[in-house]
C-alpha cells in the first residue's frame, strides 16, 4: 500500500512582518519531493499532522484529509493548509 501524497500550502498570513524565509500566500510544496524548501520551523509544527493524515487519520475540526496549522513565528505567523491527495 502506497501513501498518500500531501501537499502543503500557504493561504494566509497574520503577521506583522514578512516571512524570513520568503514564503507567499499560495506557495505549495508536495510533501514528498520539496518539504525541504518549506521553512524549518514551520515544517516542525507540521509533521505531526502531516503523519496523521498520510496514515489515514484526520484532525478534530478540519474538514477532512486536511488540516491547518501556523508558522510558530509570532512576527510572521503564516497559515498553512496541508491536504491529502489520495491519488486512484
């Protein structure tokens, strides 16, 4: 059995200064192939969900096969969303 391909993407940004890694509203990264173009800090708050969702979990109060997370930068603050993509 395959895993499923996660996509993770930017769809806002609350903070008061830009992204110091240069990150923009809908930049989107696959998972499997780029994760290492997302920012580390952010890429540590999304693992967790990441692995729950390829593993076929879902998160409480996200619509399903996703989920929503923030960049843990209290200056910056970007809003991810990561989806599953389960490919047939």
């Amino acid at each position: 059995m395959s895993r499923p391909r996660i996509q993770i993407t930017l769809i806002d940004q609350k903070g008061t200064k830009g992204c110091h890694r240069g990150h923009k509203i809908g930049d989107s990264y696959d998972f499997g192939t780029e994760r290492g173009n997302l920012c580390p800090m952010a890429m540590h708050v999304a693992f967790p969900y990441v692995d729950i969702l390829r593993y076929g979990g879902e998160i409480p109060g996200n619509p399903k096969g996703t989920a929503i997370f923030a960049c843990p930068d209290v200056d910056t603050l970007n809003v991810f969303k990561i989806e599953r993509i389960d490919e047939k």
